[in-house]
C-alpha cells in the first residue's frame, strides 16, 4: 500500500515543522499544519513533501 | 228573541233573551241566574285547545310523519336524524381515519422513494404512494381529499435553511406551502396535534407533510447517498417525511490513497468535512444507526489509533469507538445509534492517534480496501 503519507510525516518531523499530518493521493500532497507553524516551516516543508512525490 | 230546545219555547212558556248583537261563531252563555238570560260567551271553536290523547305507535298504519315532528333543524337529502332528535348534515368525521396520508415528499417526479442521488433540485414534490388520498382538517372536522401529484417551487428558497411542508386544500385540490425555521434546529411555527395529527400552530387546515432543507444555493435541495472521493463525498439527506418513511442508506468513502495524523486528539477523518452524512430531521421519534470503518498502521513506536462517529461534532466522538493496535496495525469499526436533534444533524467521521504517527488508508489504497461511513435512517 502507499506509505508516502507515513514516509513525508516522518520527514517533516524530522525537520522540526509542528503538523498534524499528511495525505497523499496521486501525485497530490496535504500537509495539516499546527497552528504554530511559521511561513517559514510551511515553505521548507512544502519543499520536503514535493521532493517525495 | 232565540228559541233553545228544552230551554222554553212555545211548549214551556218561557221566554230566552239575548244580548242585541253578537259576534258570529261565538258560543253563547248563560247571563246570571234567571236561567232565561243568556249572553255573547265572547269564545268560538277555535278558543280551546285540543284535548291531548294518547295513543299506541300502532295507530299510524298510513301516511307518513311529518319531519318535523321527528327532530329539529332541517330535514332534507343531506341530513340525518340523530338520537339527540336534530336533522343534522352528514359529515366524514364519523368515518375519516385522519392518519390517512397517501404520499411522500420526494425530489423526482413520480418517484415517490428515490433510489439514486438527486442533487441541486429547484422542485418538491408530493407523489401519491401506496394511495393517493390524505386526510385534511377543515377546521372543525377532517375530511378525505383525493390527489395526483403536487410540486412546489423552491425558487427563492433561502440557502442552508429548513423549511415545514404543509399540504392543504386548495378548492378541493391538493396544494404544498412552506414555512422557513428560524436557525437550524428551531422552528418559527410550532408543529401542533389535531386529533393526533400534527399540522401547522394556528393554521390547522395545513397538514404536516416533511421537512426540507436548501442546500448553500438559494432555492436549491438535495438527497444524495454520498460516494467515493478525495477527502470523502459527502451525502446530504434533506427530505424527511412525516409520514410513510422508509428506510435509506447512505455511504460515504476516502478514495485518497493514505495519509496520517500524529496528536492524540479526535479530528475529521482526513481532516475533512467529506467523510461526512448530514441529514434533516422533522421530529425526534426515531433513531438512526451508523457505522465507520477504517484500516490503519504505523511504526512500530506508535501506540495506537482509534475511529469514531461525531454526532453534530468534529472534535467528539458518540457512539462505541474502535481501536487499532498500532504495532500491528489492522481494521476497525465504530459504531453509533441515536436519536438526531430536531433539524440539521450531521455524522461525522472521527480519527484519533494514540502517541505517534497513525497511517489511515483510504479506498483506493488497495483493491481489497473499502472504508468508509455508513449511515442508516428512516426518512
């Protein structure tokens, strides 16, 4: 099964970048962030998500 | 000078005077005591009532008695004689079974029970179903109405609103009006019982017939089963009928491949408000059941995962709850049977995650896989 969810998730934790979670479906990517996630986390880690796509 | 036999005359001598004039047909009278004097009595035949008699019902063997005789009020082809002695109209409240209402709402014409989605409708109708007769008050007695097939506009039907479907009879045929609520679970206009039959406050020729509600379009309804889609395809049950509900099945399922949530705290499934059933309810008399399944895995670190049901919550969850043991990962199914509140009402699906990431998998992960939630109400 598709573990691209799990493997991003593990990634952006990894990068300290505060979320809830990710879906993957296709070649489309959601990234649920905390509240407290600066522009700045969100931009890198949309940058992580579609690099793994 | 009057001659009286055996009062005088020529053979006793004595003689009878009377008064100069008298009134014709008048009795005459002794005057005094002379036994000769006699006067106008000043009484005709006309001035005694007749001598009541008694007789046996036998007596009458011809002719026919008089109505009025009988009872009071009119007598005619369209009256009848009641014990109380009154000629009274023959009326159908000896007879109507007021529960008689012959239809259900519905969103197609001649479909009377929908067996596939109807989204963005602009037309109610009121489909004669296992009959085609209802019973209405006329306000002092109920009476039967017999009907085709009625509709109603909803043009200009305020958006994300329910509205009470009234039936009542518009000279002798079926007609539908509606009333609008004042927010999503109170009403503006009371329902009220006549003889056991709800109908409108203070219009009770208005029949109850269901509750509606618009969709986010003004003058827009919909009653869809939901499906699969990216984020869930959300169903939207908004036709409720008051009378002859049968029971439907909606399900609603997250083709997305998979995704993951990481705090120990429920949310949407998905995060989305598609994995959801939203339905309207007219009155709180019957329960609904619902069920949500979902398979689910982790890392070996993570503790657990749970699935739930939120009844009109995002954040709480109702209903019996299913786990997932995260080491091994596996199937669950939540599950929920209550009654809705009156009006909007929503099912939600609900995820939980125990203490570390939790991947969910939606539908189309695998081709064994078919997630989703079920819901089952009668409508």
């Amino acid at each position: 099964m598709d573990n691209r969810a799990f493997q991003i998730t593990e990634a952006l934790i990894a990068a300290d970048i505060p979320i809830d979670g990710v879906a993957v479906d296709g070649q489309s990517y959601r990234i649920d962030y905390r509240p407290e996630a600066t522009q700045e986390q969100r931009e890198q880690a949309e940058s992580i998500a579609a690099s793994m796509i | 000078m009057i001659f009286i036999p055996g009062f005088g005359g020529s053979t006793d001598g004595g003689n009878m005077t009377g008064p100069a004039s008298s009134t014709s047909g008048n009795f005459a009278s002794f005057n005094g005591t002379d036994g000769k004097t006699l006067q106008d009595s000043g009484k005709s035949s006309s001035s005694f009532a007749n001598a009541s008699h008694t007789h046996a019902a036998s007596d009458i063997a011809s002719g026919t008695v008089a109505t009025a005789r009988l009872g009071s009020g009119t007598a005619n082809s369209t009256t009848y004689l009641r014990g109380d002695q009154t000629w009274a109209t023959v009326t159908a409240s000896e007879t109507v079974q007021n529960s008689i209402c012959d239809g259900r709402l519905t969103l197609t014409s001649g479909t009377p029970v929908l067996t596939s989605s109807v989204t963005a409708a602009t037309t109610l109708y009121f489909t004669p179903y296992n009959g085609s007769k209802i019973a209405l008050y006329t306000g002092s007695v109920w009476e039967y109405l017999d009907f085709s097939e009625v509709s109603l506009s909803l043009s200009g039907y305020a958006a994300n609103t329910n509205f009470d479907i009234w039936g009542y009879n518009n000279g002798g045929t079926l007609a539908l009006e509606a009333t609008a609520w004042t927010n999503d679970t109170t009403r503006a206009t009371a329902l009220a019982l006549q003889n056991g039959v709800y109908v409108k406050t203070g219009a009770t020729t208005r029949r109850y017939l269901g509750t509606i509600r618009t969709t986010g379009s003004t003058g827009q309804t919909e009653f869809s089963f939901g499906s699969s889609a990216s984020g869930g395809g959300a169903a939207k049950l908004f036709v409720w009928n008051a009378q002859n509900r049968v029971r439907f099945s909606a399900t609603v399922n997250d083709s997305t491949s998979s995704w993951t949530y990481t705090s120990a705290s429920w949310r949407s499934t998905n995060n989305s408000t598609g994995n959801r059933v939203s339905f309207v309810n007219g009155l709180q008399i019957e329960t609904f059941t619902a069920d949500n399944s979902q398979v689910a895995a982790s890392s070996p670190t993570t503790q657990f995962a749970a699935i739930g049901i939120g009844l009109n919550s995002t954040s709480a969850f109702s209903g019996l709850i299913g786990y997932i043991n995260a080491a091994v990962g596996g199937h669950s199914r939540a599950t929920l049977s209550a009654l809705g509140v009156v009006g909007l009402n929503y099912v939600q699906g609900l995820e939980y995650a125990g203490g570390a990431t939790m991947t969910f998998y939606g539908s189309s992960a695998a081709a064994y896989l078919s997630n989703g939630l079920n819901f089952n109400f009668f409508m």
